[in-house]
C-alpha cells in the first residue's frame, strides 16, 4: 500500500494557455480506496498520469508537490500501476503473454514466479484466450483487460485507473469491477464514468474543481447529498438523475447502407444489417464480436472478405468510393480518436474534411467554429489534438465527422469518456441530426445511449473462435 500527499500541485501541457490541473491539495492514506471525479477535462487523467510519474519535465509546467510514499513520482514508478483510458497506448508486445510478463521482467521478478503471476492476473480479469494471442487481434474490450492483467501482475502499492471498464461489454465489466473489488493490497485511485457501478469498490469520493483545487472530499453518501444536484447539472453523473428518452417519432426513411451477409475472415462472422436515413441503429454485443469491423465496414474503410455492402445508389461498395465521395457521404469516428487525427491543432483537424471538399475559407471557417461552440471545444481551438482528455477527443472525433455534413454517420463507442453534461449535449445532436433525415450507425456498450436514442438495435454474436486452452506458457510450461 502507498501514501499519496498533494500540495498546491498543478501541471500545464507545453503549448497550453490553461492549466489542465491546478492547485489540488489532498492527502490519500495507505489502503484508501477513492474515486476521483469531475466534468470532462477537469484535469482527471492528467492527475493520474503525474502520480504514475509520466509527466515528463520538458513536456509542461508544473507547481506545488507530489508525493508517493515521500518520493517523487518519477523515483516511485516501481511503487505505481497505471491503466490508461486507451489500452493500445501500453500494450508493447506482440503476444499477449508476453505483454503482461514485460512488466515483471523489467522489475527483475524471479522467471520461476513470472508465469504463475501471469496466468493468476489474466484469469483474473476473464481473458478469454491463451497466452499465445496476438494482441493485434484483440478487439478494443479486451485489449483492456490484458492491459489491466499487466498492471495487477506487478502487484503495485498505488493502483491508478482510468475508466478501466469503459470499453467493456457488460459481463467483462462486472467480473472487471469484481477482480478490482478483491483486490485488499493496494492503495486505490479510480476514474470511473459509471459511478454507481464504481461505488461498491471504493470508500471515498474526491470531486475535481474545473478551475483547480478540490470541490468536495469526502464518503460517497456526504459527497451526493451535500453536491449531488450541482455535480449533476456540472456533468457528474450522479447515482438517480435520469435522462429522458430521445426516440424519434417518425418512421425510418429511404434505406443509405445495406450490408448483405458480410465478413471480415477471423474478425466478423456474416451479418446483414441496413440502416436508413432518419434513424439510429445501435449495434451491440461482446467483447470480439466484430463491431469495430462492421463499422470500419460500413464506413468503406474496410473491403470485406465476403458479401456485400451497397449504399447511396453506388454500384459500386463503398470501399471503391473516391475519397470526396466518400468523405461526403458517411462520417467515421473510430473507437480510438487519436487514429483519425492528422494536424496538430484543434480546428485545423475540423478544416480538413470541408477544405477537402472544396469549400470556400469563408465555408470552412464558419463550419470549424460552429462545431467548436456546438462540441464545446472553443476555448481548444489552437490546442494539440493529442494533450485533449479523452473526453475532449472523443467530442473532437466526433465533429470532425460531421464537418462534411454527410448523410450517414458511423460511430464507434460515440459516448466514451464523456461526463453527464456533454453527454446528454452530444446524445441530443445525434437525436437532432437524426430528425433532420441523416442516418447513425452507432457501436456502443453504453446502454444508456441504447436506451435514450437508439431507434433499433442489433446485437452482434462472438465472432471469434474462443481457443479453450489454459493460460500456459509457450511450450507447455506453467
């Protein structure tokens, strides 16, 4: 277990006018277990990342202290475990195995024990496959699992995670929430967008002010009921503030996409879907059924290994669309935003689409700051796309597929990472978008968005052959 003691600390990203964190003074006891919240961008992740000792000094400006067990950050890595928001930025190897074991190999674990403790920590996050898998295959659910195998397997005295059950199906999200439930050694900080679910896992509730320092600190039930309706109209999401439904009453218009029985080979068994212009298609199902590579599908970034996909009166797929065609017709968001990003400021990424397109600087200027006010993004404009929370990014993603204004869009996992607030803003600009005659395919486990906005659902099965062999060892060992 660790003690963590903040002073006065705050950090700005190099290149930043506004501090993403400022002035927080706390003090976390060894074995507390504290939920950290706040609305996007309040500075959550970047708090982590400095007690994780990843924020390196020519990166940003820094103020105040920070302490693990009397140590810099930086001099405490060994004592600290981090789970990231985006698993693919830690997973290093190119087995699955061998990803969790690089951790203890680097801290000198005895090769004896490493093994063993690799098997013990992916059996305790359910990793559905043997050590021999490929993390390039791994859907996006179970890259974070074997990303959070790789921290428990290090036994760390400071566990810090950042929305670790975010891109998790149901099922792997509870026995996620269980293996952190039982977990009795370490210290505890957890950013967690599904606070009543996060609630049985912690003793302490820790509210970010967006502007710096500390709102509230304090046991769940005195934070909520001193707060409760505050953080919620601020964007927390408060345990028993419902959102009303967003159905559309109207019946779905002229079908844009139908996919005819098609796959991907070993990433998307067969599936036939359409969706027409007017209506939200929620595509829902396990971790490595294949929804990412439906809507890469879909948005013609992908030629299938089988069937077909027509659309918008084409002859041709979408896959074998001209870029402008494309670009004017489907929006893609991937279930990473930082993979579609290509410019290094914030309103040059929503210029590109439109300037693509052939619009007018008057056209594209007046797009890029109407997304910015609709997304909550004005005051980023000039920001590196790439030091956003992951909240920001998500909302960026989003935008910069509307900037073309096509007629359907694609999104993967949409909601991710956002607080209440912007949720139910981003939720109602589809609901509108939708009434407004476009089309969203939308792959969530977000079953609030489900239940809110979706118009139709269509549950996906496991696509992949699940190899029932234990967690050995290449060879044979244990």
């Amino acid at each position: 277990m660790s003690e963590v003691v903040l002073r006065g600390f705050g950090w700005r990203h190099a290149g930043r006018r506004a501090w993403a964190v400022r002035d927080v003074d706390l003090h976390i006891a060894h074995g507390e277990r504290v939920l950290l919240l706040g609305p996007s961008g309040a500075g959550k992740s970047t708090l982590l990342a400095a007690l994780a000792g990843l924020l390196a000094e020519d990166s940003g400006e820094a103020a105040g202290t920070i302490e693990i067990d009397g140590l810099d950050p930086r001099k405490a890595r060994e004592n600290a475990g981090i789970v990231f928001q985006d698993p693919q930025t830690q997973l290093v190897m190119a087995r699955s195995g061998d990803d969790v074991a690089f951790g203890l190999e680097n801290r000198g674990v005895p090769p004896a024990q490493i093994w063993p403790w690799v098997s013990d920590a992916l059996d305790r996050v359910g990793f559905p496959y043997p050590i021999t898998r490929s993390t390039a295959a791994l859907s996006g659910g179970e890259a974070q699992r074997l990303a959070l195998a790789g921290v428990l397997a290090l036994r760390p005295g400071l566990l810090l995670l950042d929305e670790p059950t975010a891109n998790l199906d149901p099922a792997g999200a509870d026995l996620v929430r269980e293996s952190v439930g039982a977990l009795r050694d370490q210290t505890m900080i957890l950013v967690e967008h599904r606070v009543a679910e996060a609630l049985p896992l912690v003793d302490r509730v820790v509210v970010l002010e967006p502007g710096g320092g500390v709102r509230a600190d304090g046991t769940p039930e005195m934070v909520f009921a001193a707060y409760g309706d505050k953080l919620a109209d601020e964007g927390v999401w408060v345990p028993g503030f419902t959102i009303p439904p967003l159905k559309s009453a109207a019946t779905a218009g002229p079908e844009l996409v139908r996919a005819s029985e098609v796959e991907v080979k070993q990433r998307l068994a067969p599936v036939s879907l359409s969706v027409g212009a007017g209506e939200v298609l929620a595509v829902t199902g396990p971790n490595g059924a294949g929804k990412s590579t439906l809507a890469l599908v879909l948005g013609g970034l992908l030629a299938p290994t089988g069937g077909r996909v027509c659309g918008f009166g084409d002859d041709k797929p979408p896959h074998r669309w001209r870029a402008a065609t494309l670009t004017g017709r489907i929006g893609s968001v991937f279930q990473n935003p930082e993979h579609q990003f290509v410019t290094a400021r914030v309103a040059d990424e929503l210029a590109v689409g439109p300037r693509r397109l052939g619009r007018s600087p008057a056209e594209v200027t007046r797009i890029v700051d109407d997304l910015l006010e609709r997304l909550r993004l004005s005051k980023l404009g000039a920001a590196n796309p790439y030091t956003l929370s992951g909240g920001e990014a998500r909302r960026l993603s989003v935008a910069t597929a509307l900037a073309t204004a096509p007629r359907l869009l694609v999104l993967d996992e949409p909601t991710f990472g956002q607080d209440r607030r912007t949720w139910i803003e981003l939720v109602t600009l589809l609901a509108t978008l939708r009434d407004d005659g476009h089309g969203i395919v939308a792959v969530t486990h977000d079953d609030d968005f489900v239940q809110t906005v979706a118009d139709r659902t269509h549950p996906l099965g496991t696509a992949r052959l699940r190899d029932p062999l234990p967690h050995r060892r290449p060879g044979g060992h244990p």
